[in-house]
C-alpha cells in the first residue's frame, strides 16, 4: 500500500480521518458522537446552543456565495448543523472543479440529507476519480438508507480502494436496516468481504456491520454470521480483526454463543 493509500485508508467505523486536514473536527464529533450528547442540557444552555447555531448558519450561507476558502468554511459549518436553507447551495458544489469542495460537499449533505442528492451522490460513488470524494460518498449514503443505495454500496465494497471499501461496509449496516429483504443481501456481501477482503480494517468493519445486522436476519443466517465470526476470532491473522470478531460475539448474548466461548476458552484456545 502506498503512503497516500495509507492516508486514505486511516478511519474506522467510530473515527474518521482525511487529509488534506479540511472538515477534520467537524468529521469526528459527527461520527465519533459528542460524550455530551447523553447528557440533557438545561433549557438555558438549549436556547443559547440553539442561537449560536442559527448565527453559524446565517453566516455559512453566505460564505457558501463567495469564494473558495469562504466555501469552505460554509461548508465546515453544515458539516456540523442541519439547516435547509443551505440544499440548494450544496447541491451545485457536487460539480465543484476542486475535490476539496466536492468531498466537503458530500459530507454536508450527509449531515443535511436530500432526495435531490441521491442521484448525484450515486454517480459520484460510482465514477468520481478521487478517492476522497469517494470515500466521504461511501459514507453520506448511510444517511440515505430509504434511498436505492444498497446496490451501489456492494459494488463499492467488492471493487473499490479500501478507504472507500471500508466505508461502504459501514454503510451497508444502515442500508440493510431499513428491512429484512434488504438486510439479507447485505449480510451476504458483509460475510464475503469478512473472507476475502486483503485489509485488517476492512475485515473488521464487515464484523461490526454484521453485527449490528444480526436481529434483521433469518435464523439460518443469523447461523452462517455467527459461524464466521468464531473463524475469524480463531483464525484472522490480525488481532484486531480477532478483537472485533470476540466483541461482536459477545454483544449477541445468544446462551449458545456463551456456551461456545465457554468451551473455547475451556479448551484453551481463547484467553
């Protein structure tokens, strides 16, 4: 892997990284969540949070209007705030020249959502020729989990680089939860990628997706997921893969799945 591979690739289902640095904050507190989110603020503090926000989005609009560093900086703001006054100045930025706008573009409407960004958001998926534009792509389209972009997603994860492979792995948990019918193609691919997919991190993402997965599926798959899990916490050459693999396990609480770590680790073969 080369070293812009590298820098593409870093990021993982609770941590997002791009470079060059834009969006960087915004990005993380979005996909991370803000620890404070589980605290219920006062009223004061609402109302304040709320002012603040409307004044950030007052001023974002009319950045989005000027130049390329004001855009920016637009953009970083609807990164981080829902407003639909800003739709109709995201969408054109989808054909923006500069990948930095386009990729920043396609995170905001992951945090501001539209049925008229579907289709663009598609086809940049599909044919956009920077890997970041992609990428960001592969990650909005789980906000868009009514939307037709489960398809889309399984191309992405079987053919695409693995920064954007791993995003659609991610994305495909929110795809596929929409309903049984879609989470059973999703699983398939899922169990797939978990086997053959060259990258520790896209392994893992595979788990985590799967796993959050697991309540939509018929019993028989719900089988096959559990059985490939028990592979890769035996057998994955990478202990992180092993690690998500033994984590995903547990969350199921399934008294047959406790039984089996049991024996496993009665057996020696798990610590």
């Amino acid at each position: 892997m080369t070293n812009s591979d590298q820098s593409l690739f870093a990021g993982s289902p609770q941590e997002l990284s791009i470079d060059p640095d834009v969006l960087a904050s915004e990005l993380e507190a979005e996909l991370q969540g803000d620890p404070l989110d589980a605290i219920e603020p006062d009223n004061a503090d609402a109302d304040a949070d709320a002012r603040n926000a409307a004044r950030d989005c007052d001023s974002a609009l009319a950045w989005l209007l000027q130049g390329h560093q004001e855009r920016l900086q637009g953009l970083r703001v609807f990164c981080e705030h829902r407003d639909p006054r800003a739709l109709p100045l995201l969408l054109p930025l989808m054909e923006a020249t500069c990948p930095i706008e386009r990729m920043s573009a396609v995170y905001a409407l992951g945090r501001n959502p539209s049925q008229l960004a579907v289709e663009p958001l598609l086809q940049l998926l599909q044919i956009d020729s920077n890997a970041y534009v992609r990428k960001a792509t592969a990650w909005s389209l789980g906000n868009y989990a009514d939307a037709p972009v489960l398809n889309p997603l399984i191309r992405s994860l079987q053919t695409d680089v693995a920064a954007v492979r791993l995003w659609a792995a991610g994305s495909l948990a929110e795809a596929g939860s929409v309903s049984a019918a879609k989470a059973d193609p999703a699983a398939s691919q899922l169990l797939l990628s978990l086997r053959i997919d060259s990258e520790p991190v896209v392994r893992s993402n595979c788990i985590w997706s799967l796993g959050r997965l697991y309540e939509q599926l018929v019993e028989p798959r719900q089988q096959e997921l559990i059985e490939a899990f028990v592979i890769s916490l035996l057998h994955d050459c990478e202990s992180s893969v092993r690690d998500e693999a033994r984590t995903a396990l547990e969350q199921l609480e399934h008294p047959m799945v406790v039984d089996r770590l049991k024996t496993l680790i009665d057996e020696g073969l798990l610590l």
